[in-house]
C-alpha cells in the first residue's frame, strides 16, 4: 500500500483539483477520505485514488453520445 501527499495528487494521478475543491468533494462522498497520518497531515491511500478515476472513466463510458 502506497500513500499519497496532496502534492502528489496532480502530477502522479492526473486530480486536478485546488485543496478547497478536494475537500468539498470529500465531504460529498465524491472523492476518497484521505488517512490522517500525524496531527497535521493526510495522505491518500493509491489503491483508492486508483479506484476513484476508473469509476470516472467507466462513467464517461456510460454517458450516451
């Protein structure tokens, strides 16, 4: 298992989103919670990140043309 920082978010896995708009996708369920790592910092579980832009990928496929 692999952890991601925010900061890895955008080059790694492509989440091009600022924090603020992550954290309202979190609190939507629309997006992975992160795993709190110490007091002041999160991370994101890869395999979870992963699983997130598959379902967006399999829901774009889905979309009618």
């Amino acid at each position: 298992m692999r952890l991601l920082e925010f900061k890895q978010l955008r080059p790694e896995k492509g989440v091009p989103y600022c924090r603020d708009h992550l954290r309202r996708l979190i609190i939507g369920g629309r997006f992975p919670r992160p795993v709190h790592v110490s007091e002041r910092r999160i991370c994101w579980i890869e395999g979870e990140v992963d699983a997130w832009i598959e379902s967006r990928l399999r829901a774009r496929d889905a979309e009618p043309e």
